[in-house]
C-alpha cells in the first residue's frame, strides 16, 4: 500500500500520462482496498475511459512502488 507522499510522487510522474487519457483532474485520497488503507491518485474524467491501469508504479532507488490509480467519472466543473 502507498502513503500519501508516494501517490503525490506517482500523481506527478504519471500527469501527463492521465491527461493523455483524458483525465480532467487529478488529486489523491486515502482509499480502502482489500481491508487496508491506502493514499491513490485519483483520475477524474468526463466519460468512462477506455481503459486505466489499477496502478501506477514508481522508483525510489532500485525499490519499485505500486501506487493504486482510481478512475472516477465526474463532470468538468464550469464556472458559472
């Protein structure tokens, strides 16, 4: 499981990957998978996306870290 300075780490790393894919916002929450908490990146998006990976990776020296990904479909917000 990620802390919140990993996920910040994989939400910068992996940025412009996400808004390749359509990603409207990104931020990071604290999650629940599998009865454990988690830090995730968080991918908003207008529609459901073709396909997303459930995480993304990241390096810290030769230890690679598996930082959960969650796509959640939400309006882009407009000014109003």
């Amino acid at each position: 499981m990620a802390n919140e300075e990993q996920a910040n780490r994989a939400r910068e790393e992996h940025g412009d990957f996400l808004r390749e894919m359509g990603a409207h916002g990104i931020t990071i929450d604290e999650i629940k998978r599998k009865g454990e908490k988690s830090f995730a990146v968080v991918a908003l998006f207008q529609s459901e996306p073709a396909e997303v990976p459930d995480q993304l990776e990241i390096k810290r020296g030769k230890v690679t870290i598996s930082v959960p990904l969650v796509a959640r479909v939400v309006e882009k917000f407009r000014p109003q």
